[in-house]
C-alpha cells in the first residue's frame, strides 16, 4: 500500500529509537497492516471507534486473549507514538486474562483417583500432595528430616516466594508414610527419584493422567487439582479461610477466596433472601 509506506518508516524509527526488538518491530507492523487492510483504509486515518470495532471482530473470531493484548501494543504504540495522539492509547484497554475456577474431586473421586495409581512412591506421593494441599515442587522437594511426627506437622522448606511455612500431618498420612518407609527405603528425599535427586513433577504429572484413565475420572487433573479440591473441602468442613491461606502459602486473601466460589455445599448451605419472606405462592382467585 503506497499511502502505508511514509507511516511504516516512521513506525519503525519510532520503534527503532526506543530499542525494541526485531521481533516486535515485525509483530508491531504486522498488527497495524492487519488493522489497516480489514478497513481497506490508511491506518491514520482510523479512529478509536475503528478501533472497537475491530476488537470486537477479533473477539468474534475466537482469538486469544494473549494474541489480543500483543495487537492492543501495537496499536496503543502507533497512536501514542508514530500519530503522537496520546489520548487515544489510555482508550485502548488491554484484555485482562480469563479467571477460570479451579477444577476439583470430590471426595469419592480423590479416593478413586488414589486408589488408581500403581506405583506405591507415586500413589503416597500423591496422597501427601492432597492431605497437605502442597505445590507439586513442594512436594517433591520434602526430606525425611521434614516429617515431624512429634508436632503432627511437615516443615515445607522455601516453599513458593521462598518462605518456609508448615502444614498439618494427618493422623492417617502418618501412617500411609510409616508403611511407605520401610518398602521404598528413602534416605534423603523422601520421593528419591534417579541420581540420588528428588522426583521429577512430570513423573507425578503423567502419574495423574494415568489415574483419570484407570479410574474413569472425565476431568483434566494434575497435582495442582489435588490441592485445589484440599483448599476446597477443608473450606466445606468449616476451616476459617484465613487458615487455609497460610496452609496453601498464599499472600493475599484474595488468591485464597476464590476457593468459596466452587465450594457448592457452602453454595448450598447459603439462605436466599426468600427464605425471609412470607409470600403467597398462588395468587389469589
């Protein structure tokens, strides 16, 4: 497009001048061509409605969030800079990131999924990655020096954030981990993998996947669901959700409080403002 060119070489020495790199000079340019050719009109000569519009052409056309944030750049970079009109960037807003809630086992599922694994290292593992409600690298980092029988609790050693924090030692993983020890005989790490190191997370991942199969669970699940559905059903058992966040390792309440949107038995257990009122069911003849 001939009328494109005097813009493109001023876009790019903009670009250039503020060192951005190769391949987001080429993404940039790319973006604004597209931009231009869907409206068959010099881009400087579009405005922020143009600009709406086709966002919502985009949208419609099932692009990721992602790949509409790098267009949203190289548009907000063009206005801003290339055209020098400052008030038309700060209207074009970036897509925020779909919040997606946690997916979670019930209990029933938890035991069937348990119950699926073969390997005895993996299915403890496992097993302390749900009583614990531990990050999978949490997980597979734990010694035997970590497990303190006498408090009832387990050291999580620079654990996310690198803090350490502890968590609670069930009666009951106590003693799954007391008829663990003496068949697997772990010296240092309690899950060893190769090479006196700990085990892999993509050992403990690809365990999951197998466990959904063997157990007939039609859910996506990773170590990462095992603690989820631990956040979840100690929420459902009445534990105070400020608990739960030191538990989990969070920093800010608001991480753990999504937790209550998929906890259907407090959904449940939730009284309508109906529930107030004395009102007529069938109305009067």
């Amino acid at each position: 497009m001939a009328e494109m060119s005097p813009l493109r070489r001023r876009m790019i020495e903009d670009m250039t001048v503020r060192n951005l790199s190769p391949a987001t000079q080429r993404s940039y340019l790319h973006a604004v061509s597209k931009f231009s050719r869907f409206f068959n009109r010099s881009p400087d000569r579009l405005d922020h409605d143009d600009v709406r519009t086709w966002q919502v052409h985009l949208v419609s056309q099932g692009i990721s969030w992602a790949s509409l944030n790098q267009f949203v750049a190289a548009l907000r970079f063009f206005y801003g800079v290339t055209l020098r009109c400052p008030e038309i960037p700060e209207r074009i807003v970036y897509a925020r990131q779909p919040r997606r809630l946690p997916i979670v086992l019930s209990a029933d599922e938890v035991v069937r999924f348990l119950e699926a694994v073969p390997s005895l290292k993996n299915r403890t593992a496992l097993t302390t990655a749900y009583a614990t409600g531990l990050r999978v690298s949490e997980v597979v980092a734990l010694k035997l020096a970590d497990i303190d029988s006498g408090r009832m609790v387990i050291r999580v050693e620079q654990g996310k954030g690198r803090k350490d924090r502890y968590v609670m030692l069930s009666a009951q993983l106590l003693g799954i981990l007391r008829t663990y020890w003496p068949l697997a005989r772990p010296e240092h790490w309690l899950f060893p993998g190769r090479e006196d190191k700990p085990i892999e997370p993509t050992v403990l991942n690809s365990a999951c996947r197998s466990a959904c199969v063997a157990a007939g669970i039609d859910k996506r699940v990773t170590v990462h669901t095992l603690r989820h559905s631990f956040a979840t059903h100690l929420l459902e058992a009445g534990t105070d959700i400020r608990i739960i966040q030191v538990l989990l390792g969070h920093n800010n309440l608001s991480t753990t409080a999504r937790y209550t949107q998929v906890s259907n038995a407090m959904i449940a257990k939730t009284t309508s403002p109906l529930d107030g009122l004395d009102l007529m069911v069938v109305p009067p003849s």
